[in-house]
C-alpha cells in the first residue's frame, strides 16, 4: 500500500494509492472557506470543475479518467441530476464510462456535487 498523496487542506488527502487501485474524490469547495469556487457557477460547471479535480487527481497517481472503474455520484438536489448526468456524459466522451452511483443527500458547505471514484491501473 502506498498511502495517500495530493494532500489537500485541512487534513484531507485527494487520493489514496493501494496496489492496482486509486481512491480520489473531488468537488468544487475551497476547503478552509467551504465554499464554492467562482467557476462553478451552475450544476454543469461544478460538475465540471470536479472532473477537472480529480483528472488531476489521477494524473498524480499514473491514472486518467479512462482508468475510472467506478464512481459515486452525490448531489444535494435530485433537480441536478439531468444537467449533472449530460455534462459528465459529455466530459468522459468518447467512454470508457464506469459504472456510477447518483445518491442525493448533502454535503459539506456550498458543495452541490461531490465525486468519489475508484480507478485501477
């Protein structure tokens, strides 16, 4: 097990390496202020921000989006989830598409949206 890496704010680590296999999260929240960044004005953009996030994310770890195997989709308000479906429809196209979990409930801060995946290597 190689731990977790991309230490983040306030104790939290983006992602945790383990064998084949990468955990990251993301969402659009600056953490120590718990609040939403500027760019993710709407479902789409926040939604988009995430991915961007955990691209990153991945990278650090040797994996890309197309290593997603699974993801946990959260959203505070079930009236997201078309526009957030058609928009991380749209960022992963071409696919590989991983099998994905849309839950409601809510999150921390102004958070409207939050990923939590698994990618293997």
């Amino acid at each position: 097990m190689s731990g977790p890496f991309q230490a983040g704010e306030l104790g939290f680590s983006a992602g945790v390496d383990v064998g084949d296999l990468v955990y990251a999260d993301a969402s659009a929240l600056d953490h120590p202020k718990l609040e939403r960044v500027a760019e993710a004005a709407t479902i789409a953009d926040e939604t988009r921000v995430c991915l961007e996030r955990l691209r990153r994310t991945l990278a650090d770890a040797g994996c890309a989006l197309a290593d997603v195997v699974k993801v946990n989709c959260y959203l505070t308000d079930d009236s997201y989830r078309a526009e957030f479906w058609q928009t991380f429809d749209e960022v992963l196209a071409p696919g590989p598409y991983p099998l994905r979990v849309t839950q409601v409930g809510g999150l921390a801060g102004e958070a409207r949206v939050l990923l939590d995946a698994v990618a293997a290597r």
